[in-house]
C-alpha cells in the first residue's frame, strides 16, 4: 500500500476516491478499495463511471498489477542460474 494515510481521504469526492483507487497495487486490494469507497457512498457514487472508468483511472493502475510479482519472480529465476544443475 501507499505511504499515504487513507484515514484522511474522503471518500465521497471524487479527489479522494481517485486517490485511493490509484493507491492499489494489486486487484485484492483494487477490490478492497472499491468496497471501502461502497461503504462511504452507499454503493459507487454518482462520479465512480466517469472519474474512474471513463477517464482510464482503472486501466492505468490495472497495468500496473502483478508488476512487483513478476519481478520478483524474474529474481528468483535468475537466482536458481547459480545452483548447480540449472
């Protein structure tokens, strides 16, 4: 997660929803945020569509998931080059 203090957002505008939804790292948490943002609203807000969706918020921070688990994993792979019988 995000070095930011969510606690501080609010949720019902669409500068703290976008916020937050850009803070994900991965789809459980996309997911978490988004029932975070159901919570404060009583389900998605009015603005979730165009802020979110329409605008390609959630495009660009989908991209980015599974990005540190790839690389992790690449690091892995080239650890096991090392060991002998590779």
């Amino acid at each position: 997660m995000s070095d930011f203090n969510e606690n501080k957002l609010d949720l019902t505008t669409p500068d703290g929803v976008k916020t937050l939804m850009a803070s994900s790292e991965s789809e459980r948490e996309w997911n978490d945020n988004c029932d975070k943002v159901k919570d404060a609203n009583g389900g998605y807000p009015s603005f979730w569509f165009p802020e979110i969706m329409l605008s390609g918020l959630a495009t660009r921070v989908q991209e980015n998931f599974g990005r540190n688990e790839r690389t992790i994993q690449s690091v892995r792979d080239l650890s096991k080059r090392n060991k002998p019988g590779w």
